[in-house]
C-alpha cells in the first residue's frame, strides 16, 4: 500500500479523476466549458435528490455552509445551531460572528459527543421560540463519526412557517442517502474532499423552494460579496459562475459523478458499497475489543478509541510503516479527543482490500491479540473475503 488515505478529507482520489486533472485548462467563457457545466449541474440535483438549483462555489466545505447560514438567516430573528462534535461548533461560531450585524439571537443547543443531535430538545426550541429563522445541524459529523436522523429534525421543519433546515451534508451527500426533496431539507451543503472523490477546493450548495423564497425576499444588506448565494443563483440559472471558477475541478467532479451515478449499482450501489465497508470496519474494531466512539455510527467514518498503552504515535508509526494515513481526534468546547482515538474514512477511492490492509496494520501495530479474529469479521461482512 502506497499512501493511502484514510483521512475523511481529503481523501483518494480515483485514477479517472485525476487524469481528468492532468488536462490542460480550458476557459470558462466558452461553450465547451459552459456544456461540461450543464451537465455537471444536472448531474448535481440527482446526487442530491433535487429539482432545485445546487450551486458549485470555488472554496470549502466551510465557505458554502457560511455563505447559506448568512443567506438564510433572518435579520432579528432566532437562530438554532446543534453541536455534538467541531464542525457543529463551528456553524456556531459562525453564526456568532454574524449575530452583531444581523440582530440574531444564536440559541445553541450543545450535545455529547458521540451522540445524535437530540431531536426532542430542537422540538422543545421550536415550540419556544416562534421566530425561529434557520436551524445549523450536521448530518455525519465528521471529527465523532456520528450520524443525526436528519429526516426526523426535517419533519419538524418542513411545514414550519419560518424555520429554514440548514444541514452539513458534508460527509454524507454521496456516501449515504440524504434526499433533499423527499425529507424537505431546505438547503443541503456538501464538500468536494470527501464522498465527491475529488479534490479540496469546491463547496456545493443544494437550495429548495423555501430556501429560495428566503433569498428573493432579502431586503437587507448583507455583509457579503462572494457569499451572497443570489449572486450564484442568478448565474446558476445560466449555467453559468458569477466569478472565475477552478475549472479542472469543476471537468473533475463531472468524471467522478458519472462514476458515482453511472458505475456499477449506481448511487445506490455506492450508498451500499460504503455501508458495507463501515458495518465490517466497526465489526473488526469491536472484536479487537476496541470501543467505537460513537453510539450512532456514521458510514462514511468511523472512530475508535485507543487502547490501553498505545498513544497517537501509533498513527505515524501505521503511516511510515504501512502507507496508511489515518485521522486523529479533535479538541472542541464539547470533549477533548485530540491523542485520544484514531478514525478511518470509507470515502473516496477505498474498498475492501485496502481497508483490510489498514485494519491489517493498526491491528499489528496494537499488538492486538485479536488480530486474526479481527479480520475474520471483516471478511465476514462481505460475500466473498476481502
């Protein structure tokens, strides 16, 4: 194995998209481009199970989900942000930035991390507060490998007079299913670094009919430019970016879409083939007796703690000596993780081989007695060994 990521983002990149990458940039004023686009936005709304526009934005995750929690939120309003994990803390941490210049009171609902967010606390904050204007949730989150029943919060919200669903797909949108039209998500945020197979550098942002309405109602000034979504809605509906777009990106996530939706099984072969890879991950982990860290797994991460006597070195050491790179734990306001568990993702250009293979060499650099238990449980989660 040669340098292998594991990290959920970036992750391995498949060989047609990087090929893509090599070619030489075209511009983006031109038919050729403006076709590639097109279609890329058709194939976008599939992905994410919507007749609405998903907006292709040059920056992260983190730009796109900024650019909506400014977007969507009401001047004077209430704002709900669900934390269980860093990046909730983060959707947080942005709506407090914004707050002063929006006149938004930013109720945040904190839970443990690990968990779901708790869906009779976002109940009990709904039926308090009837101004609410957005709610800031995450559906996997990414540093506790922990997966929301995001359908559930969205029954909630759906038919709310003034709630607006606000969901981080950022670690789920092509992993596992999360349709945006058929729950009555209002806006869903994805990144190009993770399930997308590609690259950092692209955020993707999934509006519907309400989230919409939100935006051609705005009568304030928004303290944005780039970030104002009206600007790439206006633009989306020509096929077309307000601003220079990374164009090899944009030609990449056009071949990694039609692997994803064209390849074998299609979308819903990709959401098995990633459910499979994490239920027989989780299943090695445990019969190591290794503690998982979550009580609400997600598919596309998931997490461990490290066992008695073995420190976060145990990650350079399965690096150098195995070419699998790993994710560590993270610190945040909620737990403090950071040299405490290890993850592996299930995104990208992974499969049951190479996940062995890592499983393989954490399990030999644990000393773990269980290895070979271990990795039969592994191999029993597929039809034939791995």
């Amino acid at each position: 194995m040669n340098d292998l990521l594991f990290t959920p983002g970036p992750v391995a990149v498949p060989q047609p998209v990087l090929d893509e990458l090599a070619k030489p940039i075209i511009h983006h004023r031109t038919k050729a481009f403006q076709a590639i686009f097109a279609d890329l936005n058709r194939q976008l709304q599939q992905l994410f199970g919507t007749t609405g526009p998903v907006l292709s934005i040059a920056g992260s995750g983190t730009t796109s989900y900024e650019a909506a929690q400014l977007c969507l939120a009401t001047p004077g309003s209430t704002v709900l942000s669900i934390a269980g994990g860093k990046f909730g803390e983060r959707w947080q941490d942005i709506y407090d930035v914004y707050a002063p210049h929006l006149n938004l009171t930013n109720i945040k609902i904190n839970h443990d991390w690990g968990t779901p967010a708790p869906l009779d606390e976002i109940k009990a904050a709904l039926d308090e507060h009837d101004n609410v204007s957005a709610i800031a949730v995450v559906h996997s989150e990414t540093s506790t490998a922990t997966a929301t029943d995001i359908q559930a919060i969205a029954e909630l919200t759906r038919n709310h007079p003034t709630a607006l669903l606000i969901v981080d797909g950022i670690t789920s949108v092509g992993a596992f299913p999360c349709p945006m039209d058929d729950w009555g998500i209002d806006c869903l945020v994805t990144g190009s670094q993770k399930a997308m197979m590609l690259p950092p550098g692209l955020g993707y942002v999934g509006l519907g009919p309400r989230a919409l309405a939100r935006l051609d109602a705005i009568d304030h000034d928004l303290p944005a430019y780039n970030l104002d979504l009206r600007k790439w809605v206006k633009a989306h509906a020509k096929d077309d970016v307000p601003f220079t777009p990374p164009v090899s990106l944009i030609r990449a996530q056009h071949v990694a879409l039609k692997l994803i939706l064209e390849g074998e099984g299609q979308l819903a072969g990709q959401h098995q083939r990633t459910q499979s890879l994490a239920a027989a991950t989780r299943a090695a982990l445990q019969a190591a007796d290794l503690k998982l860290i979550s009580s609400s797994p997600s598919d596309s991460v998931t997490g461990a703690y490290y066992p008695d006597g073995i420190t976060d070195a145990a990650r350079a050491s399965i690096r150098d000596a195995f070419g699998a790179h790993l994710a560590g734990g993270q610190d945040g306001r909620g737990a403090k993780w950071k040299g405490q568990i290890f993850r592996i993702s299930h995104m990208g250009d992974v499969d049951p081989p190479k996940t062995r293979t890592a499983l393989d060499a954490i399990l030999q650099t644990f000393k773990s007695p269980q290895h070979d238990t271990a990795l039969a449980a592994f191999d029993n989660g597929f039809s034939e060994p791995a």
